[in-house]
C-alpha cells in the first residue's frame, strides 16, 4: 500500500507531489458501531504513541518544518491538543517548539494537556487573551526571523494537513459494510481541516448524499463558511496536482452551532451528558471539542438519521 495512507492508493501521483512523512501507526482506524443508528470512526487509535486528529495532517506539514530545520512556531489554547500533538511529533524529528497560548477554562483535561506540555518541553508564551494570539505569534515570528523558523498554523489546517482528512474519508469509505453509506459523518469543527477534509474526501468517493456536519466549538469569527470555503478551494487546488478534478457537487460542510454553549473551551450540559453517554460505549470525551460533537452526533441517530461520529480526541 503506497505509503499506506488511503489518498496515496487513490491518486498515486500525489505521494511524489505532496511533502510526506508517515507518523501515525494505527491506521487504518477502525469503524465501531456501537448502537442501532450510531458508527464511531476510531481516531483517538491513529497513534501508539498521540493519537487523535491532528497526527493525519502533521503527516503532511512537518515533513516542510523538518527541511527547515530547527525551529517550528505554532498557537493555540492553554489546553491545546494541537500543540501537545506537534511538540511529541516535532520531537521525532529533532525540532524545537514554541507556542503561544491564550487562555480557555480550566478541567481536568487541560490540565492533563498542560502536563503533556511541560513534559515534551514546548517553549510557551502566554497571551492574556485569543484575539491578542495572531499579534503576538507574528511578533514572535518577527524575532525569530534569524532562525528560519517554520510557522505551524494553529489547528494545522491548512490545504496540505487537510489532506489527512481527505485520506481519512477515504478510509471511512472503504471500511464500510453496510448496504447503503450512512445519512451523517459529525466532527468537532475548530480550525476546520477536519470536516473540510472529510467532506471532500467522501464526495471523491462518491458519497454525494451524505452530509458532513461540523459542529462548531469555536468563535465564529475563526470558523465560518468563508474561513471553510477558502480552505477547501485550496484543498481541491492540491488534489488538481495528483490528478483529480472535482466535477461533481461535494456537498458544503454543514456548520452546526447550537452545541458551542457560553464559548470556547466552556462545558456545557449537553456535553456532560454526552459524556456519560459516550462512557456507555466505552469512549472518552473532552469539554472543548468531542463532548459537543457527540452530543449532536447523539442528537441525530436519536432522531433517526445514521451517523458516523468521527472521535478525533486521543484520549486522556
Ligand atoms: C480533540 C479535537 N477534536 C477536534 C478538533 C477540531 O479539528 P479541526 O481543528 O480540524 O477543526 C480539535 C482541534 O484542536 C481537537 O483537539
């Protein structure tokens, strides 16, 4: 299998044109169906060593950060899973991290974040505020210029990470086993990679009928149809390189926000509850992302549609 990632194996000519470095030893993930209507794609399993999400799209952009060397730059909230992920794989290939942080409430699963950093020696500066990030990363940025560092975009969304998620839909596809593909693939929708991927990948496949709904857990200011449409122009351009014209309608990402409650990183009643929920199957949630996530994948099996809930969280 050509670099075993599900995008090489469709479109061969890509892995000659795309950086490329394979990280992630658990996939393909598995598919679970753990209720009548409900699937769960299983990324918490895409690493032994951090799983999750973001290790699919690290595949695609640090390989560019090593041939820099040295220094990597990203952000993100206190509790960052996208940072941890970056500093354990940045530190495979010898690079150094620093990222500026902004403030998000206090669980026990940033906490646990916050361990992870410390632990994989990441160099933090603290902003008091998320709006004050983009500043003081392109101050940071500017002192560094003499070191060439490799500005990580916060979520690792961009057109090449998305890519991950591209192959990621591709392998939902082939590891279906059902007579008809489901109504409904439901994420947590952040810096948007995810479910943009995802949305082009299933088109590709030709899932044209199934929706792909993000739910929203961040600002609208930072996720929104126009932040989405450009990342997946972008994405589509790449996918043109290794030889695949998007004729058909991929359907639009759905954007869900009736699950993001008071804000970013805030529990809410219905995340809780789906956390209780998820246990039931035996997953692990976490406030800021896949317990609102889950509560509306819940929500929609509920009201009878087919679902596939994508666990993009690693796990405590
Ligand atoms: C556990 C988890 N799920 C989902 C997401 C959102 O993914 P994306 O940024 O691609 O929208 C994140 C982003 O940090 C995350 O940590």
């Amino acid at each position: 299998m050509a670099g075993g990632r599900a995008l090489f194996e469709r479109l061969h000519r890509m892995q000659d044109l795309v950086p490329f470095t394979p990280l992630a030893d658990g996939l393909p993930t598995p598919l679970d169906q753990v209720d009548d209507r409900l699937w769960v794609k299983r990324d918490d399993l895409t690493s032994s060593v951090y799983g999750g999400n973001k290790v699919r799209k690290l595949e695609f952009l640090l390989p560019i950060a090593a041939r820099r060397g040295a220094l990597l730059v990203t952000a993100g909230g206190i509790g960052s899973h996208h940072v941890v992920a970056t500093a354990v794989y940045a530190r495979q290939l010898d690079l150094e991290v620093e990222a500026v942080l902004y403030p998000q409430p206090i669980t026990d699963d940033v906490r646990r974040t916050q361990a992870h950093l410390r632990e994989q020696g990441v160099r933090i500066r603290l902003t008091p505020h998320r709006y004050l990030m983009p500043l003081v990363l392109a101050q940071r940025m500017a002192a560094l210029a003499p070191f060439r560092p490799y500005l990580l975009w916060p979520g690792a969304s961009t057109p090449l990470g998305t890519l991950g998620y591209v192959s990621a839909a591709l392998e939902l596809v082939d590891g279906w086993d059902q007579p008809a593909p489901p109504d409904t693939v439901v994420a947590a929708l952040g810096s948007g990679g995810t479910v943009v991927g995802l949305a082009i990948g299933l088109a590709m496949a030709g899932w044209t009928d199934t929706r792909v709904v993000g739910v929203r857990v961040a600002d609208r200011s930072v996720t929104n149809p126009a932040v989405l449409g450009s990342m997946q122009a972008g994405t589509l351009a790449l996918l043109a390189l290794g030889g695949y014209v998007s004729c058909s309608a991929a359907r639009p990402v759905e954007i869900d926000g009736r699950w993001f409650g008071p804000g970013y990183g805030h529990p809410t009643p219905a995340g809780d509850a789906a956390g209780e929920r998820a246990a039931s199957y035996g997953l692990e949630v976490e406030p800021t992302y896949t317990a609102k996530a889950f509560a509306a994948a819940l929500a929609r099996a509920d009201a009878g549609e087919r679902v596939v809930f994508v666990q993009t969280y690693a796990g405590g």
